[in-house]
C-alpha cells in the first residue's frame, strides 16, 4: 500500500511517523495471537492533527487502525490490509479533575492507573480498571467497554462515559453526550462508540464520571476442592442480594500457575474465591463479608482469611492480580493463547459453565484456565497449547466451536468486556445475524469509505487463520 508519508510528517512532525520496518513490526500484533504489517505509524498530539490526517486517509482511502497501548486481545488493532496505525498514547493529557461534578476531561491516551494515581490524592477513582490497568488507555477501553474486577459493583466503561469528542471518518469533530450524568437530548452516541473497536470513529476527548474512594475495603478468600461448588458459591453470592465489590474466581489451573510464576505458595485446591465488600460504614462491610462468608461455607468453602490492610489485601490479591501473565508458566512447552477468553454467562451457569468449559479442553486435548470477574458473570479462560504443533491449532477450532455454541445455547455472549476484533468474530456472527445488517448500515453511514479499523467484528473474515499471520511458527 503507497501512504505519503511527508505528508504525514508535514502534519505531525517527522519524529511522529514512523515506517522503519523494526516499528511496524512492532505494531503488527497486539495481544492476541495475529499478525499483520502496517504500512506507517503515526503519532499525533492534537485533535487538529487526527483531524488532518483523517482527511488525507479518507481522500486516499487509506485504512486507519486507532491504537491505545495494544492489549486487546481479540486483534483489534491488527491491520489486516496494513494502512496508518493512529498510535494515540501522546495524547495522554488529564485536562480537567472536576471534584464537584464528580468527573474527569481526558485525552485518549491516558493510562488508567495514570489517572487513579492522580484522582488518590482527592480521595477519588475511576472504578472500571481491567487487569491491564497499568497499561490500558482510556480511548482504548472506551472502544472495547472494558469491565474489571470492581464491576460486579460498579459497572463497565459504560456507566461512566458522560460525553465525548470524536473524529469521524471524514475528519469532522462531533461532541457527543454531555457533562451531566444522564441526558436525555437526542440519540446517546456517545454510547455508540463505546465497544465500537475504533470501527466509528476515532476519541479525541472524554468526559468520565468519578467515584469517592470508600474509606473501608475488606478483602476474603476462600478455598474449594471443588471447582462446582466454588461456582455455586458465586451465583448464590449475587442472588441472595450480597453487595460484593469484587467476586472473582480462580480454578486449580490458574492457582498452579501463579504458585509456580510467582513462588506465592498457594493451597492447589480446586477453586479459590476473592470476595471484597467496601463502603464508608466499618459494620456495613463486615455484615456484607460476614454474609459472603456463610454462604461460601454452605459450599464447603474453607481457609477463609479476611483483611480490611492494604499491604495484606494487596498481597491476597497478587495471584488473580498476575494470573493472565502467568498461564504460560503452567506447563514446559505451551504458549498461552487468548483465542476464546472472556465469555459472559448467566449469574445461574457459572458452576455449569465453569465445568463444561474444563470438559470441552480435557476432551480435545488443550489446558484451559477458568478464572474471572465470575460476579458480574464474566468468565475468562485462555486455550493453552503447543504452538508449534499443526493439530493443536486445529484442536483449539473444536473447542471454540463447540464452547461457543454451548455459551450461547444458555443465553450467553461471546465476549463480555475484551471485544470481538478478530478471534471472536466466527462464533459472534454466528450466534448475531440478526444484527449484522443493522450494524454495517451504521458504518456505512459514518465511514462510506470504509477505512476505520476495516475487517473486524461484523466485517471480519470468518477465517482468520488464512487472513492474518498467527504471530506463532507453526510445525
Ligand atoms: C494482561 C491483560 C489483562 C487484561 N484484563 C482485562 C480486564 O480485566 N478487563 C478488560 O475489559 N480487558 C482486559 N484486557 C484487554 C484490554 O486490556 C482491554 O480491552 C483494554 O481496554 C484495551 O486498551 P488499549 O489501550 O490497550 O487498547 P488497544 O488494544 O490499543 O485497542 C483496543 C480497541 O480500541 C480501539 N481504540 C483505541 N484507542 C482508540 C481511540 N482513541 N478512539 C477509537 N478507538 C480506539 C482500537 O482500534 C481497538 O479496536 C486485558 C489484556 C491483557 C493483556
């Protein structure tokens, strides 16, 4: 593909472009298991600047792939037609920390734990933090509606974009939404870019709402032997009404990976549960963890440790905190892939779900974890294989056909807070034809020209081991 890189260096300066083969290479994958070269990179630093460079890729439809830090982990920013990766994280600015309307104006670019080390000080956070907080980018998590361990209470992305400032495909600059925390004027577009995956348009401000830190936070685990019953734990947790503020689940694969990652010295049971309960009101807390603990109890679960510390907290949550990155220690010789990894179930099928998804592995011969934020129904798994292998590929199809299937014949999602990109796309367009056509009418409404992260979720190839590279040397 022929881009004009002077012009691009004319617009951003020749430090912001980048076509040197090290880089593109650089940015060819994201975290997930595609490859694919991009023509150029380019940096910009002002709104004006995507503006510009909007313009020049609409009028020579070159793709454009909008890229925060590259964690996503379904190929979202993958470009499978190469093009301009519109590489957002100098646009990293907090304008604006408003205490008394309980929000917040970023650019894109910001890191989340960037803009909860500067809400502490106020006594204030951001809640939705996906694991990757450390490097996760607002634009980015805004385009995936990335969720996180504190969702169970207090929502996904979502719930706090008040408003936002878009380039669309065209270059023109809308703002969307509001500064309050509802309205009710006109169609909530700003809701339509949220899990857009950079296929709309491209963030270039956002308007977020804000939390008060609650001055108490207790932290339990409790262990299982049996994964079953550590799920039914979990779905009795939320309908018996508890008021948990993290609910997380980490199965006997998971806990053997992280002992052996990172030394922790965990119990290798069936099943651990993280369960916290916060808020401003010391006994209200201990109620919530006292309830939590019973019915745990009633599952047989045992060992239960609880602490209102910090330092303790943090070091009880430090396994579930580094489970992902540490799946690949599982086993000598397996490559942990994110191919099927964050389903989204029903509160009532987490145990069901949670076992059929160790059976459908164990029957086709790959290793997959169960873990996740169980509490708002998120289930996350990873297919462990040996890469290098043709079969194992062709294994980890199976799994994906038939987990899938299974997901959504109980009234499931095919992903729950990381997005479909690529990887996801077979089993969503299968279970979603109804919607497919509706959403297509709206990018092509924004976007004639196609060039917005082209090729993903409703526009992906149903085959995406022939459409991109795997990042992996296979046989
Ligand atoms: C170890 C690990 C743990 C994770 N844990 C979680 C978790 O707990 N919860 C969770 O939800 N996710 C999780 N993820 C997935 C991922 O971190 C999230 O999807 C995150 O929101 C992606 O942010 P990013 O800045 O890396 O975006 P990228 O991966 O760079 O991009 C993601 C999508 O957003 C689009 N995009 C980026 N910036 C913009 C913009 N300014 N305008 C328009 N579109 C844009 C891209 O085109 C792409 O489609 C995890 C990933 C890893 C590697």
């Amino acid at each position: 593909m022929k881009i004009d890189i002077e012009k691009l260096k004319k617009i951003v300066g020749k430090e912001n472009v980048s076509d040197d083969i090290a880089d593109l290479y650089v940015y060819a994958s994201d975290a997930s298991v595609h490859h694919a070269m991009p023509t150029a990179i380019v940096r910009p630093q002002t709104i004006e600047q995507v503006q510009k460079i909007m313009r020049y890729a609409n009028s020579s439809k070159t793709p454009i792939i909008a890229r925060g830090a590259g964690s996503g982990t379904s190929g979202h920013t993958v470009p499978i037609d190469g093009g301009i990766i519109l590489d957002m994280k100098k646009m990293n600015r907090i304008l604006d920390i408003r205490p008394e309307d309980m929000l917040v104006k970023v650019e894109p670019g910001v890191v989340d734990d960037d803009l909860n080390r500067a809400l502490k000080p106020m006594g204030l956070f951001y809640p939705p933090a996906p694991a990757s907080s450390r490097i996760a980018t607002i634009g980015g998590e805004i385009a995936a509606n990335a969720s996180g361990v504190r969702s169970v209470k207090y929502g996904a992305t979502r719930d706090y974009v008040y408003g936002m400032k878009v380039v669309l495909a065209n270059g023109d600059l809308v703002n969307l939404g509001s500064n309050t925390r509802v309205h009710s004027s006109g169609y909530q577009l700003e809701r339509l870019i949220v899990g857009s995956e950079g296929t709309l348009g491209i963030v270039v401000e956002a308007t977020m709402g804000i939390r008060p830190i609650p001055k108490f936070r207790c932290l339990a685990v409790a262990n299982f032997d049996k994964l079953e019953d550590a799920g039914n734990a979990i779905s009795d947790i939320i309908s018996s009404g508890c008021e948990p503020s993290m609910l997380e689940l980490m199965d006997k694969i998971g806990i053997v990976a992280v002992n052996k990652a990172m030394n922790l010295g965990l119990k290798e049971v069936g099943a651990i549960i993280l369960f916290e309960a916060d808020g401003n009101v010391k006994e209200a807390v201990d109620f919530e963890i006292e309830k939590m603990k019973k019915i745990c109890k009633k599952y047989n679960g045992k060992d239960i440790k609880k602490s209102y510390d910090l330092a303790e907290r943090t070091k009880l949550f430090s396994g579930r905190k580094k489970l992902f990155a540490s799946l690949s220690r599982y086993k000598e010789g397996i490559i942990c892939t994110d191919l099927a990894d964050d389903m989204g179930v029903p509160n009532s099928k987490i145990a069901e779900a949670a076992e059929k998804i160790h059976e459908i592995a164990e029957r086709n011969n790959v290793i997959m974890a169960v873990y996740g934020h169980c509490g708002s129904g998120v289930i996350h798994t990873k297919i462990m294989l040996d890469s290098k292998k043709k079969s194992q590929w062709e294994d980890a199809e199976k799994v994906i056909d038939e987990l899938y299937d299974y997901i959504h014949s109980v009234g499931g999602v095919t992903s729950a807070e990381h997005g479909i990109g690529l990887s996801k796309a077979p089993p969503w367009k299968k279970a979603r034809s109804d919607i497919i056509p509706v959403m297509r009418k709206v990018k092509r409404a924004l976007d004639p020209n196609n060039i917005l992260n082209p090729h993903k979720i409703m526009d992906a190839p149903d085959n995406w081991v022939q459409a991109t590279n795997l990042r992996y040397k296979v046989g």
